[in-house]
C-alpha cells in the first residue's frame, strides 16, 4: 500500500523534469511611475510653456509607445533658463553660506534614495536598460555622488591647497542618453556644491528622469533657479552652448559634437568639460582568472547595451589562451537574457532609439564585410521595440572599422597579442584614451600595464565600475576634465592667485 | 688692436642639434638674422618631440627634478648672455630662480596632485598625474622670464614640448636652448622654433599630435588657434606669463585613476 | 598505492593528462558574479520547479553526537515521504548518515529509490590513519551504504602536501569503486582562499572524485554562493576540457528554501539544466527541506504557513 504510493510518487517526479527551466516574467511593477501627458520647461523652480511653441514625443525604446509629450526649447527658452539661473546664482545661491548648500545636497541625496524605485523604473521606461542595472547601478550611484559632493560644499578650501575657490556662475550642462539620471547626479552634483548655478539639458530620447528630477528639487525646496532643466534636441544644446551669459559648459556625449562645441566656444574664455567617445581595449593575459575575466569581458561590453562611453569594446587576449577565452565567452554568452528593461531577470535590455540600432547595424554589417567572423548567441527579441543580440566578432584586423569606431552598442571585437608590448600599442593605437582594462595575477604586470595605457580609467582585474570618489574621464580625443572626486570639483571652481 | 668678435649663427633647436630652417629662410630680428622656421620644421620638431616623451616621461620624478635643476645651473652660467638678449639681470634672475621653483615639483606633483579614492566596494583606486603628450607652446613676453613661466611647468610634467619663441625677440631663446641642450634635458625633449608667428602658431594649432596647446602668448587670432585645435580635442591652456604655481603644471597633466579589487 | 606524478614546485598538482589548467580566482569578481546571480528573481511556475527540484537532489542529513535509529527512521520516512497530505511531493535523493547508523538507513529506504550516503574517513576532520580511513570506507559500503561522503585532509592540503590527500582519494576511490558513489568534502571554511578550493576541487577530481562537495557542515562556515561557483567552474572546466562528468554537492548552512533556489540558479547558469538532476547535483541539509514544503504549499495555496503544520523529525 505505502509502495504504491511511494511508486506514484517516484512516477510524478519523472512527469516533472523539464527540457528547460524557462524563468517566469518578473516585471517590475510600473504603477509606481506617474508621467504626465506633456512636460514644459522647467525654469525657475516651475515648469513654464515652452515659447518655441515646439513639442516632440518621448518614447519607450523596449515598446516603441509613447511615454509623454516634450517641450523643445527655442533660443528664447535657453535665454529665459540662462536668466533664471543668473538671478539665482547672483541673488541667492552664491550668497548661501556652503554649510547650507550642502544641506540642501545632502537633502536630494536622501530624496533620491527614498525614491529610488520610482527613478530606477522611469529610467528603464525611457531608456530601455535592464531594471537590474537601473536599481542597483543608476540610482545608488547618482543619489551617492549628491551626497559625496554634498559634503564637499563647505570644505571646498582643503581641496585646493593656496587658494581660495570660488563659483563660477552659471553651468551649462548637456548630458547624454545613455544614463540619464546618473549623467545629471554628475554634472548638478559638483557645479551647486562648487556654489554654481545650472541650466541642464538632458538628451533628446531620455529627459523623463531629468523631468522628474524637478519634483527632488521642488520636494528639497531648492531655492528657485538654481537647477534649471531644458529639455530639447541638439538645437537646444547648441542655443545653450552659444548663449553669452553661460560660464562654463560641461558636455558629455560624442566626440563628434564635443569637438563642434569646442569650436562654438573658441575664442569665448568660456570654461570647457568634455566627457567624450572611446573606444577601450580590454586586455586578457593567459595567467588572469578566466572565469572572473569573462564576467568582465561580458559586464565591459554588454552592460546598458553596450551604451557605455567606456565600453571594453576591443578585446586583445593573449594567443595562448584565446581558444578557451572565446569558449568560454560564447557559453556565457548564451546565458544573456535580452528582452523586457522591466524584467527583472533581464541581462540586456533595449536599444535606446531607432537611429542607434541603425547606426549598430551598419557598423556590424560593416565588420561582416570586412570579413569578420561574427557570433550572436541563440535569442528570442520580442517584436515590437529596438533590439540588437549581443555580438561578438573574431577574426578582426586593427583596421576593420569595428576595431576602430566607436560602436556604442552590444559588439565586441575580438584581437590578439602575444606580448605585453604588442598589447600596449595596440591598445594605445587610437584617437580616443577613455578607459582600458587589464586582466592578469601578474601585480608588476597590472601596474606596468597601467602606466602605460593611454586612458583616464584603467580597471585592472575588473571593468566598469563607478564612484563618487573616484575621478572619471579621458585622455586624447576622449576629452578634458575630470568627472568625481576632489578633481571633479576643480571645472567648477575659479582660482585665485598666481 | 681690437678684436673682431665671432658672431653667433640664431638657428633652431630641434631633436637636441641646431639645423638652420630646412626652408634656408631667415628673418631679420635684433640685428641678426633669424631662423625663420617652416612648417616642415615644425613637423619634425613634433615628430621628435613625440619620440622623445617615452624616455622622459619614464624617468623617475626625482631625475627629471634633477635635470631641470641642472637647466638653472646651465642658466646661471650664462646669466650676461641671457642679460644681454632680455631685459637684463632681473629677469634672467627670476626666470633661473623659476626654473628652480619647478625643478623642486618632480617628486612632489604625485602626492598634492594625486589622491587615494575611498570608494564604496572592495577596490584600491588611485588617481595620479601623467604628462599629456606633446605641448605647443606660443611664448609669450617677455621673451625670457614668459618663456621660461610657460616651458617648466610642461617641462617637469614630463611633457615635451615645441616651442615657438617670441618673433620680436627670438635670440634669447635659442641661448635657453643652448643651456637645455647642455642641461642633461634629453634631445627633443624641448625644441625651438624661430620665426613668424602667423606661419607657425596656425601648424601648431592645428597639428594632430600636439595634444595641448600653450596659448598664454598667443598675440593673433586665438579664436581661430582654439578652432583649430579642436579638430584632435586639444587642451588649451591659457596661464600666467609671470607666475609660477602647481596648477599651472597641472594644466598640462592628464589625471589617471585605477581600479583593482582588494581580496583574498 | 598510487603516486602522483613527480612535477616541479609549484605544480605538485598530479595532473592527469588534459586536465584543466589551474588558474587562479579573482575573489571579488567571484562574490560580485555570485550576488548578481542570487538577485535572479524566480516566480511562479519557475519557483515551484525549482522547490520540487531542490526535494529531489536533498541529501536529507542527520549528524550528530545523538543520532540513534530511531532518529534515522524518522528521517528516513520523511525522506520518502516528505510531506504525506501532498503525493506530489517526490522523495529526496538521499539520506546522510554516519557510518553506525548507516545499516538502519538502508533497511528503511529498500525498494524506494532514495539512496543512503554515509559519512566516512573520519569524519569531519579526517585526522586519521589511512588505514582506518580505508576501513571505514569498506564498512559503510559493506553495510550497503550506495554514497560515501569522504573528506580530505586539509592539515596534508594546508601543509603543501598536496600528493598525500590526492593519494587518499585515490585510494578510497579504489574501495568505493563500482560499489559506491563517492563524494569528496573540501571542507572550503577551512582552505582560506577561493584558489585553494579551486585547486583541492581538481585535486580531488584527479583523485577520482564521483561528487565534489563543500562542507561537512560542522563549521560556522560552510556552503556559500561563490565557494560553490567556484567549485561549479572546476567542474565546468573539467567537462569541457575531457568530457568527463562530475557532481556536486552543496552542504552545510543551507536552512532556507530561497537559498536553495540561489544555489540551483546558480547551477543552472553555470552548467545548465543537464546539471540540475540527482545524478549530478545534491544539497546536502536537514532543516531545508520543511522550509521548502511550506513554501510549495504556500505557492499552492496563496497562503503563508505555519510551520507547526509540518512534521519535525
């Protein structure tokens, strides 16, 4: 009696092994976020009507619907926000003592950690990256640097040892698509600590966390003027660059546009910031930890799509282990979920708008053509939205194309070396100099490679990580300045003396 | 009877020699006549300023401070020279006590410009200062003591540098070169151009492999300078002619930070 | 007796012939790969296959000082029959016991398909001849034991005498040899390092090893997520450099069912779904699985439990 039943039960389990272990949707949920129908301009410290007249539709990439409506700021706008910063900087900002501009740093700190889950949800929507990345990547790191730079507001003279820094004024900041929110925490961050006052422009496909942004300020009670946020295509940009009463323009985004506004500004004695493309070779030696490497290989290409100025998009791994790397790498491959930004289970997530998956496009077709060997895992895309299978080329020469422009997408191309210094000058070996990795147990290896390396960032033994503390930007065509830490200060400070 | 004195021939100083200007041209400035530098001058003075950055670079801070120190040395022994093409013993004074200031900065910049990041995970990250490559510099007035505020910082950075001297007053530079090239300071590592500014400054500017550019002595259309010089995303610097402080090295520094995990 | 190859310092590893390279671990990538994999969130059908799942790979373990037969036929029903209201339930893959108990264990699961394993080579510290560590091999199996779960020396591992504990596996290995299962017990809270694990999870896979397993879940430390994908990707390594298939087996501080199902994800994604079966995978624990009832019941049913509504035994 008891066997038979045991019997059935035996009988059960063999009904119940599956072929696959399909994990169930878990979505986050999207009641959270609340968009209005359509946005005005947000200019001292309330959302005015933009006098262009002009609106365009934000969408998310991942659904390709329409999110809200948004207002593009005209000339007239980018005046009118230039104004409202002036007159706050002159009348109120400047004035504060730093203890309480820290206060009210400090202040939107907190408020972007409680509503942490609110933003991480809006920035997946409107920018098609994985939940995932946005809850523990986006958020934690934009509301840390307000309350690093917070803390910095009133200590400003231990960072600049003989001198007495002082504000610049007004800030014109332009940031990109690729993090929306954690792009603003950089640039407001350190400008309102410094005691500057800001007019930011967020990037044509992703303004809704910059538009949300406006309720921190409004909920800190920031005095009025003091963050301004225009929102807009490149014109827009380009009217803020131009503007005579800006001070300083800090810009992140593409080389291309980086040296147009470096033009614009010549001549002006306007200070200049530039966080531009790159092109980064990560660099795998046949004693590094293999297992860890391709998780770093994985996590310095295909993080946010591959949407990532710093992106280890060249791979140079060493010819006595390449066989075992690329294995090993395509297995991982494999396990990638691509799919729903709001899945939290999702590894990769959408392309962020329809002329970025062109631009993919091309240039993987490019890297076909050139006679690359290419390999994308086996994937299913949902149907509707931007979607681009992580990739992987082999067989590159330093001349493809692949090899050589910035692709700002999930392609990574493979080279080879076979000594330390074939490596160097091939990494070294392009205009850009962002960022670089190095993969070795080696520890006078590491620090020889990192000396040696032409870029701002050198991760060794690991890829893509971030921190207030830590300075972030380029060498060469990658541009100028330092984002984070006490360096980070120094664009938005003006020094006295000789 | 009196002695006719031997003249000095101005040529340029490039690569650690003084060829004439391969273009033979010469321009005629305090009395004599002048190198007038051609473009393909500068080119190769770029090219070997490019070479000569490895070297100099990787010398360790506190050779590098010594070198510099030796070039003070050089200009000390030359202090009547040096009067005699500036505006005399004050200038040449401050500029060698310049050189020394700086000198004394090789070993230090690291640790003022530098930093240890306290980041939020398990990872020693550092940040410190690196030479930026291939400095152009327009020299500004006067011709010594501007040359010599503009030349040091860039000099102990570990850059290298091509520099274009004053078109007005172009000898007492080349006596600079005479002491640099007698100073331990590795060919190429300093070059100097004679010549006419509207010529040379726009080659400078707009040469991809100069990666920043000096313009605190720019005395023509610095908007067009700027302009060109974002075609490789140039650093434009515009400092003191007369002052010395580590930010003006800094100018001329890129700043890199490293990451590596902290486990066991 | 079996010797291992002589090889020049540093490579006292007996490397047999196309055996992975040793390599080393980066251990703050490992812990980072590890949390991001445990931040899988697994709903719904998923969750239910994986709690069905972690009953059918348990290793349901009883030892303890006070362990008596009556104690190991409570276990034991409990194994067979994990929860009577529910016939669903499948029964676990295992019972552990020690070596006293081990004729008990297998009186009370003949003809059910779960398997006995015992602990033996004096367990858990191993301190011990090779004699007697032999000795207790043959009698556990003799006993009818189908599983031996042996542990190394990790006083002779921590020492560099890396021959020696290679050589013990060997040798217990040639006693369990079609007889027996057998699963070697790193005991990872005790080799310091993620390369030691990395390193003794070769060693005893060269040795011989059916199953490499953590813990012997007598120390504060035992399983944790990236000792196990560690140890995952020496097997991994394994596999793919000789084709040859080796188990593993978690044990040790594993109390919850949602751990469980970290840890199964975690094979999932490192070796996939061919791994997830009894034959190559086991978590070794006792109080995990009531946990794990009342979850299923509770995907079931909507409702939180109580666990006063599941048998302790």
């Amino acid at each position: 009696m008891i066997k038979d039943k045991r019997e059935v039960a035996r009988r059960g389990e063999a009904a119940a092994i599956p072929t696959a272990w399909e994990y169930a949707p878990a979505p986050e949920s999207r009641e959270i976020v609340h968009f209005e129908d359509r946005y005005g301009l947000y200019i001292g410290g309330q959302f005015l009507e933009p006098l262009s007249n002009e609106r365009y539709t934000t969408i998310d990439p991942a659904r390709e619907e329409p999110l809200a409506e948004i207002a593009q700021a005209g000339k007239a706008d980018v005046d009118r926000a230039v104004k409202a910063a002036r007159e706050a900087y002159a009348e109120r900002w400047s004035q504060l003592r730093p203890s309480e501009r820290a206060k009210y740093l400090f202040r939107i700190a907190r408020i972007l950690q409680e509503r942490s889950r609110e933003f991480a949800v809006v920035e997946s929507l409107n920018g098609g990256k994985p939940i995932r990345e946005s809850r523990d990547v986006d958020l934690p790191l934009a509301a840390a640097h307000f309350f690093y730079y917070a803390g910095w507001a009133d200590k400003l003279e231990y960072a600049f040892p003989n001198r007495t820094p002082r504000p610049i004024g007004v800030a014109g900041q332009i940031i990109p698509w690729n993090f929306p929110l954690l792009m603003l925490a950089w640039k407001i961050a350190p400008a309102l600590a410094a005691g500057n006052t800001v007019v930011l422009k967020p990037a044509e496909t992703t303004p809704l966390s910059a538009l949300l942004f406006c309720d921190v300020v409004r909920q800190a009670e920031l005095p009025p003027g003091v963050v301004n946020i225009v929102t807009g295509d490149g014109r827009t940009g380009a009217e803020l660059v131009s503007h005579p009463d800006v001070d300083k323009i800090a810009f992140t985004g593409s080389t291309e546009v980086g040296k147009a506004i470096q033009r614009t500004l010549a001549g002006s004695g306007k200070r200049l910031t530039l966080e531009l493309g790159g092109k980064a070779a990560n660099i795998i030696f046949d004693d590094a930890p293999l297992d860890q490497a391709v998780e770093g290989i994985i996590n310095g290409i295909y993080f946010n799509q591959g949407h990532v100025c710093c992106a280890g998009s060249r791979l140079f791994v060493e010819e006595s282990i390449y066989e075992t790397v690329i294995s090993k790498l395509k297995r991982r491959m494999k396990t990638l979920r691509v799919g729903d930004p709001l899945d939290k289970n999702t590894d990769v997530g959408a392309i962020n708008s329809k002329q970025q998956l062109d631009k993919i496009g091309s240039l993987v077709q490019s890297g076909i053509d050139e006679g690359a060997e290419i390999y994308q895992p086996p994937c299913k895309l949902p149907e509707r939205g931007y979607w681009f299978v992580p990739t992987v080329f082999t067989n590159v020469a330093q001349s493809y194309r692949i090899a050589q422009e910035e692709i700002f997408g999930p392609v990574l191309s493979v080279l080879t070396f076979r000594t330390p210094d074939e490596a160097i000058e091939k990494a070294n070996n392009t205009p850009y100099g962002l960022s670089a990795g190095v993969w070795t147990e080696k520890g006078s290896r590491i620090l020889a490679m990192a000396q040696k390396l032409r870029a701002g960032v050198v991760w060794a033994n690991t890829y893509n990580r971030f921190d207030p503390a830590s300075p972030f930007g380029g060498y060469k065509e990658s541009g100028f300045g330092r984002e984070g830490g006490r360096h980070g200060l120094e664009p938005y400070v003006a020094l006295d003396g000789s | 009877m009196s002695r006719l004195p031997v003249r000095k021939t101005y040529k340029l100083f490039i690569g650690g020699a003084f060829p004439r200007s391969e273009s033979g041209r010469t321009y005629d400035a305090e009395g004599a006549n002048v190198a007038r530098g051609s473009r393909k001058d500068l080119r190769d003075a770029v090219r070997i300023a490019r070479q000569a950055g490895a070297g100099w670079s990787g010398m360790t801070a506190y050779n590098r401070g010594q070198v510099v120190y030796r070039v003070a040395e050089m200009m000390e022994t030359r202090r009547a020279e040096l009067a005699g093409l500036s505006s005399g013993a004050d200038e040449v004074e401050r500029a060698i006590d310049r050189v020394v200031w700086y000198a004394g900065w090789a070993d230090k910049l690291a640790q003022v410009v530098g930093s240890a990041n306290p980041v939020a995970g398990p990872y020693f990250n550092f940040t410190i200062p690196e030479p930026t490559g291939v400095v152009g510099i327009l020299a500004p007035e006067p011709p010594l003591l501007g040359l010599v505020s503009r030349l040091a910082p860039v000099l102990v950075g570990g850059n290298t540098a091509v520099v274009v001297a004053s078109e007005a007053h172009p000898l007492v530079a080349i006596e600079l070169a005479e002491c640099l090239a007698t100073a331990d300071v590795p060919p190429g590592v300093v070059n100097v151009i004679t010549g006419l500014r509207r010529e040379l400054a726009p080659q400078l500017a707009s040469h991809m492999d100069v990666v920043a550019l000096d313009v605190t002595g720019a005395d023509g259309d610095l908007a067009e300078l700027e302009r060109l010089g974002a075609e490789n995303v140039k650093r434009i610097v515009r400092g003191k002619a007369d002052g010395q402080s580590p930010y003006e090295i800094e100018a001329f520094l890129e700043l890199k930070t490293v990451w590596h995990p902290i486990g066991m | 007796m079996a010797t291992a190859p002589v090889l020049p310092g540093g490579f006292e590893l007996p490397l047999e012939p196309r055996l992975p390279r040793l390599g080393s671990i980066d251990a703050v990538a490992l812990e980072e790969r590890a949390a991001t994999l445990a931040t899988r969130s697994i709903k719904k059908g998923s969750k239910v296959f994986a709690l069905d799942l972690a009953i059918r790979v348990l290793d349901l373990t009883t030892l303890e000082g006070a362990d008596t037969p009556g104690k190991v036929a409570a276990l034991t029903s409990k194994g067979i029959r994990p929860d009577p209201s529910d016939p669903n339930i499948p029964s676990v893959a295992a019972i552990c016991v020690y070596p006293n108990l081990v004729a008990y264990a297998v009186e009370r699961t003949r003809g059910t398909g779960v398997k006995v394993a015992a602990v033996a080579t004096s367990f858990p510290s191993g301190q011990s001849s090779l004699d007697v560590k032999l000795l207790e091999t043959r009698e556990v199996i003799d006993a009818g034991a189908d599983e031996v779960d042996m542990v190394i020396d990790r006083g002779a591992f921590l020492s560099g005498r890396y021959a020696q504990v290679y050589d013990e596996i060997v040798r217990v290995k040639e006693v369990c040899a079609g007889r027996a299962h057998l699963k070697v017990i790193l005991e990872t809270g005790e080799l310091g390092t993620y390369d030691n694990v990395r390193r003794a999870s070769l060693l005893a896979i060269a040795g011989g090893a059916d199953f490499i397993k953590t813990s012997t879940g007598k120390l504060p430390s035992s399983a944790t997520l990236p000792v196990t994908l560690c140890m995952l990707e020496a097997i991994r390594d394994v596999h793919e450099e000789t084709g040859r298939v080796v188990g593993m087996k978690a044990a040790g501080g594993i109390r919850q069912a949602k751990q469980a199902v970290q840890y199964l994800v975690q094979v999932h994604e490192t070796l996939g779904l061919a791994w997830l079966t009894p034959d190559r995978y086991r978590l070794g624990a006792s109080t995990l699985l009531n946990d794990v009832l009342m979850q299923i019941r509770k995907e079931r049913t909507g409702r939180y439990q109580n666990p006063d509504y599941f048998t302790v035994d």
